[in-house]
C-alpha cells in the first residue's frame, strides 16, 4: 500500500491510498480518480517529503472512523445515499437514461460512471451530480 498527497484542479488537498504506484498510475490513465471534496476529475500527485518514523504509535481512533469534522459530514452522506437509494454500479448511466426517458420506473438511484459517460448525461439533461466519495471495496 502506498499514500499519496494529491490536489484537484479547483486547488483542494487530500490524501489517499493505492494498492500499489502503479495501481495510482492505472486509475489516473483510465481516469478514476476524483477529488474527495468536490468531485474533479483532474487530480495530481502532490509535493511530498518522507514519513519516518522511529517510534510509530498506535493511532488514537481506528483509521476507518472519521475523524474530522469533513470526514464525519462524508461519512454521514455516504450512510443517507446507500440508506435512500440502489447501487446500481456500473450500469449507472444507462438506468439513470432509462428513467429520465420514461423506460424505467423512476427511483433513487447511484453508482459509477466515468466521465465522459456523465458528461452525456449532463448533455442529455438527465440529472446527475458526482458524489464525494467512491463506492466501497470488499476486501480479498
């Protein structure tokens, strides 16, 4: 696992972790990342010094429970949608379509997309907006 520093186009600064370099290299080719705060597409490496440390300390809190008031307000949206709304994943754009043409029934719905697929979708005046966070993993 690897953690960078990274910034959007729009200037905001945050932190993430990858699998590996070239698991960041990967996501950032296929355009996958996103800023954690507003949602950009463009987002880049930034300026970072080492992290060493001799006498690493167990942290205060589990990494996995927020723990600023950013990442509890996050975390609080991330448990709204997944309450009042389907995940339908990658076939996001094409229900979000389906609805908005009257083929489906209309729901709430979220998933993913990439850009240019929502893009369209902004195009075509389906309602759509990007959400600031990404869907969760399963672990191996």
């Amino acid at each position: 696992m690897i953690r960078y520093d990274l910034t959007c186009k729009n200037g905001h600064a945050f932190d993430s972790w990858f699998a590996s370099a070239g698991a960041y290299d990967a996501l950032e080719r296929a355009g996958q990342l996103s800023c954690a705060v507003c949602g950009a597409a463009e987002v880049r490496k930034a300026l970072m010094s080492p992290s060493v440390s001799e006498n690493v300390k167990a942290p205060a809190r589990r990494l996995s429970e927020p723990g600023t008031p950013l990442e509890k307000a996050m975390a609080e949206l991330r448990r709204k949608v997944e309450a009042t709304s389907d995940y339908v994943g990658d076939a996001f754009a094409r229900e979000a379509r389906a609805m908005h043409e009257g083929k489906a029934p209309e729901r709430a719905i979220h998933g993913e997309a990439r850009p240019e697929e929502a893009r369209r979708l902004i195009e075509e005046g389906v309602p759509v907006t990007p959400l600031p966070f990404g869907p969760k993993r399963r672990a191996n």
